[in-house]
C-alpha cells in the first residue's frame, strides 16, 4: 500500500537556526520558510536525493507543534510520511484492519497541496504517521 518515503518531519525550536544547519552544516538545499495556517505550522523544506526533510515550527496559539516542542524542547522528530496512490482507499483499508486515522477521517490538504491524513502513533510502533496521496 505505502510507496516512497516522501519526508520526515523534525519539530524545531528555532525554525532560522535549523535551516542554517542544514544549509550551511550539512550543505543541503533549503526552502523559504512556508506558513501553513491551516495545520498551525510554518514549514521549511530540506531537498536530498531520495527524499525530504520538513522543519516544522509553531504557526498560532493552537499548533499541535507548539505542545510537541513543550514536551522536547530541543525539538525532535514528529513524523513519517509515507506515499500512497489512493488515499481513501489507503484509509478504508486500513480502518477496516483496526487503525485509527487521526481527526475527522477526511483527508486535508497538505504543505504539499495534496491530500493527507495522519494515523495514531499508538497504531504504528509510537510513530505519528502521516499518508499524502502520490
């Protein structure tokens, strides 16, 4: 059912400080930061070869990373987004086998303007994971 990796997604503290690590440490190519109202986020994008890394920071008094970075404050990884051809398919499959598909179970547009949906952490080995439609 999944497909590629298409990013892993690291809270960071201080979004400026943790793109000029990648950029200037790491040497990788780095996005302007990108204001995703709509999921109380501001992302940035890490381009590598085979896939991406989202810097996440806190958009608005009500981001869900604002309590993620409360509980690591040096920030961490918040989750894995895997790839998948057809999402409500991928989503009725996979309630049908017992997870739990986060929100009201309709998938939203992401930081990629496509749909998405995040599955219960407690469901896939403590991983918040997150399916965008390929």
């Amino acid at each position: 059912m999944i497909g590629k990796l298409n990013h892993v997604a690291i809270a960071v503290p201080d979004l400026t400080a943790a793109a000029a690590l990648y950029r200037d440490t790491l040497g990788a190519k780095v996005s302007e930061p990108v204001p995703q109202p709509a999921h109380g986020v501001t992302v940035i994008f890490v381009e590598l070869p085979n896939t991406k890394i989202e810097l996440l920071h806190p958009l608005g008094d009500k981001s869900p990373i604002a309590a993620f970075l409360e509980k690591n404050a040096s920030g961490g990884i918040h989750h894995i987004c895997y790839e998948v051809e057809d999402i409500l398919s991928a989503r009725d499959k996979l309630k049908a086998q017992g997870a739990r598909v986060l929100g009201d179970g309709e998938p939203k547009i992401g930081a990629h303007d496509k749909p998405v949906l995040f599955l219960h952490p407690k469901d896939f080995c403590g991983t918040l994971v997150e399916l965008e439609q390929a």
